[in-house]
C-alpha cells in the first residue's frame, strides 16, 4: 500500500532533516498482525525513528472503536507502540530508538466531552512510558507546522532536482517565492 501526503511528510523529514539513509513505509510487523507508518534509519547514528502518523483534518486525532462507537485513541496506539517497540528492539538491537506519533490537528474539546483529544495524548505517552519504558515524542498542531516549515526551509536551498513529489512541490515553491519577491523591486 502507497504511503499517504502525511506519511510522506514524516518520511521525508527522517529522510533530510534527521538524515536517514532508509526510510520505509507502512512496513509489516512479523510477529503480530499490523504495521508501522513510517520508519527511518540513520545507520552512521544508530538511530531508528519508529513513527505513528494520524492525518486527520476536519476531526484530529478522533479513532472510534467500531464495535462500541466509544473514543479508541488511547487503546488503539497503546497496542500499536507496544507491537511497534516489541518489532523495533528485535528489528534494530544496539539502535538508539525514537517512538514519535506525529498529527498535524489536535482539537480542543468541550469541557466535559466523551473525547479529549489532549488527554489522550498525554495518557498514551504515559501508559508506554509505564508500561515499556520508553517515551513516545507527539508531533502536532505548533511543532508539526514547525517541522514542516524546517522541511520546507531545507528544500527552498536544495539547487538539485528533488525525487519526491512533495519535495519537489516545496522547493518550486521556495524557488518561486524568491524571484516573485525580486520582481516586486
């Protein structure tokens, strides 16, 4: 299955600003049915980034479970960061690992609402950091715009002709920019 926008985002922010030499994605865990969005690894580091991408616009980060129609958000990355650190520890022994669960809208919810999107959050980072040991890095809403203007800073002074589409796309619009600023003279 082809990545989507969000995860080729994510993929191509290992690949240039975290300078991965590998980046896969939606790569099959073996050992338990599922698999991992985005992976990158930057072997002269020995550092995988295991990442969980959530690209939701109009609801956040909003996963019903569809037996109970109840908010999953916390259950559902649970179960996908504890099968994703299981896979990365046997996949990758001596890396340094980096879990990260990027999503680009967190919503504020109503006091008192069934979801809490920001709770969520805040509780599936600490169950894994309960339960495995292991902290998870939540890239949204202020530092995933961050993140995407830093991809997009790196593309506008890339001279040679960039592969991926959305690569691309950001360094015409970098290239763009700067002669439409020099016109305005």
């Amino acid at each position: 299955m082809a990545e989507n926008p969000g995860e080729h985002i994510v993929g191509e922010y290992l690949r240039w600003i975290k300078r991965c030499d590998f980046v896969t994605y939606n790569t099959p865990t073996k050992d338990e049915q599922g698999e991992i969005d985005v992976i990158g690894v930057n072997t002269s580091e020995k550092k995988a980034y295991v990442c969980e991408v959530a690209t939701h616009m109009q609801t956040g980060l909003n996963y019903v479970n569809h037996r109970t129609r109840e908010p999953d958000n916390v259950n559902r990355f649970k179960k996908k960061f504890a099968k994703n650190i299981v896979y990365t520890q046997k996949a990758f022994p001596g890396y340094y690992y980096s879990f990260m669960l990027w999503t680009p809208l967190i919503k504020i919810n109503k006091q008192g609402s069934k979801a809490n999107q920001r709770k969520d959050l805040d509780d599936i980072v600490a169950s894994i950091r309960t339960s495995h040991g292991v902290n998870i890095e939540v890239v949204h809403s202020r530092k995933y715009y961050d993140c995407l203007m830093e991809l997009k800073e790196f593309a506008k002074k890339e001279t040679k002709e960039m592969k991926s589409p959305i690569m691309r796309a950001f360094q015409i619009e970098g290239k763009l920019k700067k002669y439409l600023d020099f016109y305005k003279m």
